[in-house]
C-alpha cells in the first residue's frame, strides 16, 4: 500500500497561500474586465463625428458610432425597451418597415371645453383635438377639417362652446403631448414626402415670404441646412436624454474634436446633429421610429390625403360630412403675407438639373435617411390600417368622399374669402369667411 508523501499534505500555512493566489488571481481578472469595460465605453465616446452623413443603420449620430455599439449591445444597454406586439422589429428593407395598425378610438369623443382659449393656442395640452403640424406638410387643408370638428356637431352633443383643440406649428415636446390623456385627447399628424416637403419649404419662405433669389448654391444649403432629423424632432413626445445643459462644445468633445467650431463645416447639418443629440442620445432611428408610432393615434400623408380622412373617419366614428374640405392656399395663389406685403404670389417650385442630380446624391439622401424611415412606416402603416378596417367598407367611404369633395368644390365656387383674393388684394376682415387668419375659409359653405 502506498502511503501520500507528506510533501503532498498541505500544511497550515501553504493552505493560506493557496486562497491568497486564489484571490489575487481572481481580483486581476475582474480588474480586466472592468478595464475592458471602461476601454469599450470610452472608445463610444471618443468616436470621431462623420463627414459622411448617416450611415445605412440610420442611427442619429452616424456611421461610426453604430456599428461598435451594436457589436456590443447585448452587453451596454442604453434603454430598457417595451415590447411592441404591433411591430417589426427591424427595417432592413421595405418589407421589414415598422409599422402599426392604428387602433379605433374606444373611447367618447375627445369634445372638451375650450373655455375662453384662443383658438390657434399653442400652449401645452393633455386633452382634446390634438393636431401636431409639421409646416408644408398640407397641414393648412387639414386644419380646415380639425377646425369644423371642433365647431359642429360634436361640441352640440357636449354641450360646450367649442371643443378644445391644439393645431398650430411646433413641436410635440413643446406642446406636452407625452404628458396627456390617452382617454381624453386624440392625437394625429400628417406627413410628406420629405424631399417634396424641402422644395416647397424654400419656395414658399425662401423665395416667395423673402424674395431670395434661388440659385442652386442657395436651394442646396438651404436644403441641408434646415432637413435634418425634422419630422422625428416634431413629432416625437418623447425626450429620450432630458439632458438640456449639453453645451455645442461638450457635444464636440463627445465626437472627438475640442471645439463645435473644429466640426467640419462640409457637414453643414451639425447644428441640427446637436438638436437631436439633445433629444436622442444614442437611441436609434428605429426605436425612435416605433415609439412615435406607439404614441399617436394617427398619422396621415398628404400624398394619400383622401385615404388618410377615410381612415381617420373611421377611427373616430365621423360622418363623411365632416372630413369634406376643399384645397386650401397653394402655388400660384395668393397667400397672407408681411405687413408691407399683406398678399404674397406663391411662386411655383421648380427644379434645374443641378437641383435635381442633388436631390437624388448621397448626401441629400443621408440627410433626410431618418425621416424617410418614418415617412415610409407611416405608409405602411396606413396600408395596415386600412386592411384593418375592412377594404370593403373602406372603398365605399372613399368614394362618398370624393362625391362628398365634388359637391364641395362646385358649392363653394365664389364663396370662399381668405385674407387675400385672386388679385392680390386684401379682402376686408368683416368680408372673410374663415374661422381664423387663412385657417378654415370653406367651413360656412361646406356646411350649407
């Protein structure tokens, strides 16, 4: 039988020695991973700012930042997400677009008193008719039906004044809109095309409002200038950061420069890079995407504008009576100006070949890559929707529509006074037949 060797029995002390290497070796490795860690992290934030634009991920701050967080994602999460059982979870392509089928409106019409409220407020509210205007968007003919809504039946059956609404240009998070009811407010918008939003943009305040001449230097600058991250600003309700003291040069230092200033001025969309730093962070645009989806109870697009009322009458239980509307002001009209101008020609838009090769570039492109995500949800969306509730019953409300529309536009002929009429004059204020301003002219003669 063989017996141990002593050798091979662990004393007292040699015991001790064993735990002490134990733990020496175990806080070493747990030192190196938190330097592992804290080296990930710094890397993030030390990325350079890209020149490029947006990257085909369309995460906010661009192509240099995604790829290393979403290498390590699983392991650095920036926000605990909800699940969506209404959504995608990925927009690779078209088919994989989030998107959602817009509930009906369960609960009573969202008709409350406005009170004393001027009618075109813009302070913040939690109820009631709330339209979040993205401006050159057909949001003037929109306002024209919120208006009436607010007016007519509705407003009889509660017996108030006039229902309170919210339907002037600014944004969500101005407006509170995170803060309401969902039970007692409606809340819609509608979008457009974002490259045909950019040309009527700088036709009508640009040329038209301030007779800038449009050469293709100045359509293009202004183009990239004022087009980044606009529908996702406007219509988010949501501050993902609520971090208000970043300063331009904290921003800067975030991408690797000392300086705003040091930024590249060919990315002439910094500015507004920051502007949605401060509200994004490092959330990406599909998340951003998903969650304006979630909030609203509708958006519309002003490409598909009967469809889009069709559906919305049939979210909120209308009449075909009260979604009618005719053609509010557009190019090659008269439209209310400046006090020296009262009345300003809207200039058509047009586009030389220059203008045209830049709308279809790279860089035009990454500048609005995120709001066309959400243009291109939206209509997915609406296609959704639309299935949803019911093609058949959808077909025959959009042709008493356009019916509806017809016998609007040949009983309003003559009878519908803005501020300005076809020659460029004032109309007198005591002549107008609009609720307010240019805002909903063709009520009266709608609802004969």
């Amino acid at each position: 039988m063989l017996k141990p060797s002593i050798s091979k029995i662990p004393t007292k002390y040699e015991a001790q020695r064993i735990r002490y290497n134990f733990l020496s070796t175990l806080i070493v490795v747990i030192t190196a991973l938190v330097t592992w860690e804290l080296s990930f992290i710094l890397q993030l934030a030390c990325q350079p700012f890209p020149k490029d634009g947006l990257s085909a991920s369309g995460h906010p701050l661009g192509s240099e930042i995604t790829p290393l967080y979403n290498q390590r994602k699983r392991h650095f999460t920036v926000r605990t997400e909800k699940k969506h059982d209404t959504f995608s979870s990925a927009f690779q392509n078209k088919d994989d677009l989030p998107s959602r089928i817009f509930p009906k409106f369960r609960h009573p019409f969202p008709c409350f008193d406005s009170g004393n409220e001027f009618m075109m407020n813009n302070t913040p509210a939690h109820e009631g008719i709330l339209f979040q205007r993205p401006q050159k968007t057909g949001s003037t003919t929109m306002v024209g039906v919120v208006l009436r809504l607010a007016h007519n039946g509705k407003k009889k059956e509660k017996n108030v004044k006039r229902c309170k609404l919210r339907a002037m240009h600014g944004s969500a998070l101005s407006m509170d809109y995170g803060g309401r009811d969902p039970s007692k407010s409606f809340l819609f918008s509608i979008l457009r095309h974002p490259t045909k939003r950019a040309i009527s943009d700088f036709f009508h305040f640009r040329v038209t409002a301030f007779q800038v001449t449009p050469t293709d230097k100045i359509f293009r600058e202004h183009a990239l200038n004022l087009n980044f991250d606009n529908y996702l600003r406007d219509l988010t309700t949501r501050n993902y950061t609520a971090n208000k003291t970043v300063q331009r040069d904290d921003f800067a230092s975030i991408m690797g420069y000392k300086s705003f200033k040091e930024i590249p001025h060919e990315n002439r969309v910094k500015e507004q890079r920051f502007r949605s730093f401060k509200i994004f962070g490092n959330h990406t645009t599909e998340t951003v995407v998903r969650d304006i989806l979630e909030d609203y109870d509708f958006i519309a697009l002003m490409e598909r504008m009967d469809e889009s009322l069709v559906a919305f009458q049939m979210l909120l239980g209308l009449t075909t009576k009260e979604i009618v509307y005719t053609r509010a002001r557009s190019s090659g009209s008269f439209s209310n100006g400046w006090h020296d101008r009262p009345c300003m020609y809207i200039i058509p838009s047009f586009l030389s070949e220059g203008m045209k090769q830049f709308f279809d570039s790279k860089e035009w492109l990454s500048t609005i890559e995120n709001d066309l995500s959400l243009y291109q949800a939206v209509n997915r969306s609406l296609d959704r929707t639309i299935d949803a509730l019911g093609r058949g019953e959808f077909e025959v409300n959009l042709k008493a529509l356009q019916r509806g529309l017809a016998l609007a536009e040949e009983n309003c002929k003559g009878k519908v006074k803005g501020m300005c009429n076809e020659g460029g004059d004032v109309i007198p204020l005591k002549d107008r037949t609009c609720y307010v301003w240019s805002e909903g002219c063709d009520h009266a003669c709608i609802d004969e």
